[in-house]
C-alpha cells in the first residue's frame, strides 16, 4: 500500500453531507474556470480518495475556493474519479521505487521547475 501525507484546509460536515475546501489565491474570476479548475484538480481527488479511506464514504463535494475573487469551483467525486486517482498513485509510486525520472517537459511547466537547470530534458 503507497501512503500519502498531508493536510485538508478545511473539512463542512452538514447535515446536506461533507465538503472538503482547499483555498487558492489563483487568479481565477470565472465561474466557469473555478467549476473547470475543480474537475480536473488532482489534488481534490486525492482528498477524495483521504476521505474515503478515513470515512468509508464519499465527500459530497470537493472546492476550490477562490479568495481573491469569492469564487467557488465544485465538483462532485464519483467511484470512478476514486479508481483513476489510485491508479495515478500507483503509477508514481511505481516510478518512484524503480528510481525513473524521465523528465516530460510541457509548456509553461518547465518555467516554473525548480530542476529546469539541471534538467536534460530542457533543449538550452
């Protein structure tokens, strides 16, 4: 079993069900980027997945709360969503057991690398 560390910002238990909150200070100002952001946040399915293996249940929903705008992206975790996160986590901690860290540079990514000096999969 691969085990992963961290921290919820901010957990609602209500009687309509569970929301598990994560603030960003992103410049976001579109409902439809924030619902966007949410949908395909890795993050938030990994707090899915948490919550699941803490409760035996599924959130009821996962946020993105964005502060500098009051904007909130929602989305609402499915077994499915469970299934493809476990397979990321399984696929990194595969690679990272087998030491294989071929780079994948992508645009925009690499800008913001804290190895892209020493990366050989940056053309300088």
């Amino acid at each position: 079993s691969d085990t992963i560390i961290g921290r919820f910002d901010r957990v609602d238990i209500l009687p309509s069900g569970t929301a598990i909150i994560d603030f960003k200070t992103s410049d976001i100002s579109r409902q439809d980027e924030a619902d966007n952001r949410a949908k395909k946040s890795t993050q938030l399915e990994v707090y899915a997945l948490a919550w699941k293996t803490l409760t035996g249940k599924l959130p009821t929903s996962l946020e993105l709360h964005f502060v500098d705008f009051g904007i909130i992206g929602s989305v609402t975790p499915t077994e499915k969503m469970i299934e493809k996160i476990q397979d990321i986590i399984r696929m990194a901690a595969s690679g990272i057991r087998e030491a294989r860290f071929e780079p994948k540079p992508q645009y925009l990514s690499c800008e913001y690398c804290p190895f892209a000096n020493i990366c050989p999969g940056i053309k300088k």
